[in-house]
C-alpha cells in the first residue's frame, strides 16, 4: 500500500522531467542558417537544419569551398558544364526569351559594371586618362566642317577633296 502511495505522488513530478536522449547526439542545435533549434539526426556534427532553404545553404557553401580548394573538382565541374552547354545550346536563348525581367535585370546589371569597370579604369591607370577624359585637347583646331585634300609628293593639294565635320566628344 505504501508503494502504490509514492508512485501516485510521483507520477506527476516525472511527468515534467525532459526525457534523457536516447544517444548523446540527439541535443538540440540552433541551425547554421536559420538560428532556429533543431535536433540533429543523421550524425552529431550536423549544423544546418532539414528546411529546404538551410539545405540548399549548406550545399552551396559546400561546393563554394570544394570550388576553392579542390583542382580535381574544379577542371571536373568545367568539363561538365561545358557538355551540358553543347547539349543545350539554346537554352539562355530560349531561358530569356520566356524570362524577359531576368534579360533587363542583366542589361542593368551589365550597365553598372561597365561604369564601374571605366570608372575605376580612370582612376587605376593614368595611361588610359585620355581615353577616360574627355575634355578637349590643347589646340587650336575648334569643331566644325572641315575640306581634306590628298597632298601630292610635291606639296600641292589634289582636286579629289573630301568635307568632314570634326566635332570634341564631350561626356555632358
Ligand atoms: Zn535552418
């Protein structure tokens, strides 16, 4: 009778008592990418939980430092996306084609490192500053229309001329 006493009285005490995991592995970790606890269940070390988005994460980073790290890997994943793109020669043409927000969003994109690439030309090299300044040069020629004429060997200006306009390329 004193038995059946104490497992009443017990009872609702272990009931609130967390569970002992059944393997040491088996404690709640906050996810690499989503910080959200999960409990990891195919090996210890497992830092990324089983949502898509996490996975897709760690994959990435995955092949981003097998990419990094890996020659084999590397000349390995070249090798097969050039066979792919043989095998698929149309598919950004026809990826853009049925995409035209992905086409205008690369146009900008492309735009911005243009601007980026010249500015920072400009910058880096002085030998390319003519090219990247694009104020006119010191000397007295001003724009307009201009006659050239074929100058023959002994000075003398040809009758085949031709009229060209010359004009300074500003960038305002
Ligand atoms: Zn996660």
């Amino acid at each position: 009778m004193a038995l059946r006493q104490y497992a009443l009285t017990a009872s609702p005490v272990n009931a609130c008592l967390p569970e002992a995991p059944r393997h040491p592995w088996l404690v709640r970790k906050n996810c690499a990418h989503c910080h959200q606890l999960f409990l990891p269940r195919h090996n210890p070390q497992q830092n990324y939980c089983s949502q898509r988005t996490c996975q897709n994460k760690r994959k990435y980073l995955w092949r981003k430092r097998k990419h990094a790290d890996d020659p084999d890997y590397r000349i390995n994943k070249q090798s097969t996306n050039k066979k792919w793109q043989r095998q698929h020669t149309d598919y950004w043409r026809k990826y853009r084609a049925s995409h035209p927000e992905y086409e205008k969003r690369n146009r900008q994109q492309q735009r911005l490192r243009d601007q980026k690439h010249i500015q920072g030309v400009c910058k880096s090299d002085a030998s390319h500053l003519a090219k990247c300044d694009a104020s006119p040069p010191k000397n007295n020629i001003k724009s307009g229309v201009y006659r050239i004429s074929p100058v023959a060997s002994g000075g003398l200006a040809k009758s085949d001329a031709l009229l060209v306009e010359i004009s300074y390329m500003t960038t305002s």
